[in-house]
C-alpha cells in the first residue's frame, strides 16, 4: 500500500523515489513484521494463558516433552498477523502472485486455527477429522493451482534441478503437481513442528532461499544469465519472503528453547502452504524438495516407520518417528537436535541455491 500512495509522489519528494525498489521494500517488510511479533507476541503470549490455549502432552510421547504441558500454544496466528500486514504495506498490490500467496498462508492458517481451536476447546486431541482438514487443504491448493494454470502466458513447464535444458510440459498434471508440491509441504511442516524452534528454523532458512529465487526469477536480466525460467511480477515475492522472515525470525524469538509459545497448526500449515506455493509461482517446483530437505527427511521417517511397522509386524526402524524424536531418545539434550537440524537446512539451503550456477 505503502508503494501506492508515496512512490507517485517521488515527482515531489525525491526520496520516495525509494519506494519502487523491491529491494527496500523486502527489507522494511521483514523488519515491519519482526517488530509486530515484537510488539504483539508477550501479549498474545500472556493471551492465550488466560484463555488456556495451553498445550496438551501425549503420555507417549518423550519423557522430557511432559515439562511442555501447558505451554500456550497457537502463536501461529502472531506469524500470519504480521506477514499480512506487513506484506499489505510494503508489496505492489497490483500483482496477482502477492494474493496468491496470500490466500493460501491465510486458507491454511483457518485451517490449522479450526484444528487447534477444536483440540483445545473441544478437548478432543483430534481437533478436525483427518479427511476433512486433508479435503480443505486440497480445496484451496488446487483453487490456486487452476488459477495459475488458466493464467495468460503461465507455463505448465517444470524446472528439473541440475538439467536446465530439461524442462517437461505437464500440461493439466501440473495443477495435480502444484495441489501435491502446496499439500504437502503443509503437512511435513506440521509433522516436523515437535520441537522447540524445529519447525520455524528450517522454514526461515526456506523463505530466505525463496527471497532469493523470487528475486532471481523476477529480473529479467538475472534469469537469463542463469538459464532459469524468468517469472513476470514473481520479483515482488520477495516482498512476501521478507515479511515470513521477519516473522519467522519474530516468533522464533518466543519459541525457542525452553518455548514460551508453540505456533500450533495455525502456524505450521500457514508456513508449508505459503513455501509450497512460492515454489510453484517462482517456477522452482522440485528444487522445494532440496530446499526444504528437513522437512523432506522428517516426512520419509515417518513413511518409513509407519510402512515398516505394518510389514514387520510392528518392529521400528527409529526409535520414534519423526526423526526428530529418534535423537531424542539417543539421549541427545533437545537444544541439540534442534540446531544441528538447523545447520543441516543452512547446507540444504546453499546446495539448493547452487544449482542456479550449475548447467
Ligand atoms: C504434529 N505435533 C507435535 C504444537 C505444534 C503419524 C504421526 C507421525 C503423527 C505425529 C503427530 O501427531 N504430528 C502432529 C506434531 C506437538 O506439537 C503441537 O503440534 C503443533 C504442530 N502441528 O505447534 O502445538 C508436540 O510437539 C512438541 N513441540 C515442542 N515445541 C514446539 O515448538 O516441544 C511442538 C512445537 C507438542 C510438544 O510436545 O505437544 C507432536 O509431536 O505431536 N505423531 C508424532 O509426532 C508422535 N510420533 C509417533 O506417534 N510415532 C509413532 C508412529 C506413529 C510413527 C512411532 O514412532 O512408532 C510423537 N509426538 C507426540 N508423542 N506428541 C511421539 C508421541
């Protein structure tokens, strides 16, 4: 909005002529929305103690989570807070790529708050019906997908890391891929969110690879000097990036260990639907799965331990799936498990960013 109403005055006032760079304004973005949580987050903090959001432990879980009972939990809502309107100030409002993505962290975020909000109040530990909350994920991912498909001058191409030169059109089967890519990445966010500051880590580290790449693909010039698919309007994604780093990086300030807040499903779907649709609009679709490789590794032991159980008889490969609760039971302190999982998505990250370079 910022954009809008300052920038036509740059005529008058020669500095607002700094509103038009993307670069500034992903900046302010990301500093808008670190200060909300700042400002928002011990209020919303002691908020959801009186109303007893508290969270509820399972007795099978690790021992050493059952100190965790009552920590106030839906902090995700501070994190979709602040990216909306951190990103309704500084982005271009004109371009469609800003309300996609819009839609879709804001459509997951309901969804996780409905789920949450039946847990806690319902008292039930199942909040939504599995099937239901999977059909309402599905429902939007693929709203958003047809529309990018229908889109003048979308490409239903995909980008193969490593192959530049290969560039498969899907046709119709990229709205399957891009409902699955959005879907998914929303649920192995949720699954890996079982530690202090596992979840919001691994996904900032995501949304600055994604500033990145949004960035990359929106400048003509930068794309075709690395051969990547160059995305009309996906520049002022990065706007977007700023303000879930900001936020990520806001809230982390609260969840990391010892937690005064969890994010809840709130946050976790809002955060993987959000990645899930930034690598289908900026066109870098599978790269997601090196990118966000924690997610990927959290989401495989859980198939696998599920999936071997069943055939075994009810053996395990981990000790607990997901992974991240397998080294908790090693015996490895949880402050441990959670920042080696995060030096581990710094190195996804740079590999995933090398790729641009490699032809
Ligand atoms: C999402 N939720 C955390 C918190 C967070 C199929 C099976 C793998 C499903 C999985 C499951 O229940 N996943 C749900 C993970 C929960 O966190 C809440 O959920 C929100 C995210 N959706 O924001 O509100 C617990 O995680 C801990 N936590 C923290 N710090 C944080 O910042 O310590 C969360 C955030 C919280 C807190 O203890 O209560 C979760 O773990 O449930 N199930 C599991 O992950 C369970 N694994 C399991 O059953 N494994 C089996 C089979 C099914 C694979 C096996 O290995 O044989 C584990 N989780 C729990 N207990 N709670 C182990 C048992």
């Amino acid at each position: 909005m910022i954009y809008h109403l300052l920038y036509p005055l740059s005529d008058l006032v020669s500095s607002f002529n700094v509103f038009r760079y993307i670069t500034f304004r992903t900046i302010y973005a990301s500093i808008t929305a670190l200060v909300i949580c700042f400002l928002l987050g011990p209020w919303l903090i002691k908020k959801m103690q009186a109303l007893q959001f508290v969270q509820p432990i399972r007795t099978d879980g690790p021992e050493t989570h059952n100190s965790k009972k009552g920590t106030p939990t839906m902090g995700g809502v501070l994190i979709v807070f602040s990216v909306l309107i951190s990103t309704l100030l500084w982005a271009k409002l004109t371009v469609d790529y800003i309300w996609m993505v819009l839609f879709v962290t804001a459509g997951f975020g309901l969804i996780g708050f409905i789920d949450d909000y039946k847990k806690l109040v319902g008292k039930n530990s199942h909040g939504l019906p599995g099937k239901v909350r999977l059909l309402a994920e599905i429902l939007i991912a693929l709203f958003i997908s047809c529309l990018l498909y229908l889109k003048p001058g979308f490409s239903s191409n995909i980008t193969i890391p490593f192959f530049k030169t290969i560039l498969p059109d899907l046709g119709w089967g990229y709205i399957v891929l891009s409902t699955f890519i959005i879907v998914g990445a929303a649920n192995a966010v949720n699954l890996t969110d079982g530690l202090d500051g596992l979840a919001i880590g691994p996904a900032t580290i995501c949304f600055v690879t994604y500033l990145l790449f949004a960035y990359f693909a929106g400048n003509y010039k930068i794309a075709t000097y690395l051969q990547i698919p160059q995305v009309t309007g996906a520049g002022e994604l990065t706007v977007f990036c700023g303000a879930m780093v900001g936020a990520g990086l806001g809230f982390l300030w609260y969840n990391t260990y010892p937690a005064q807040i969890f994010m809840g499903d709130v946050g976790s779907l809002s955060l993987g639907g959000a990645l899930g649709t930034l690598a289908i609009l900026t066109k870098q679709e599978i790269i997601l799965a090196i990118v966000g490789g924690i997610f990927v590794i959290e989401t495989i032991s859980v198939i696998f331990q599920v999936g071997w159980f069943k055939v075994s008889n009810g053996r395990r490969i981990f000790r607990m799936a997901p992974i991240h609760h397998h080294f908790e039971l090693k015996g490895w302190a949880e402050p441990k498990v959670i920042v080696r999982f995060w030096i581990i998505s710094i190195i996804f990250a740079l590999v995933a960013i090398s790729t641009l370079k490699l032809r």
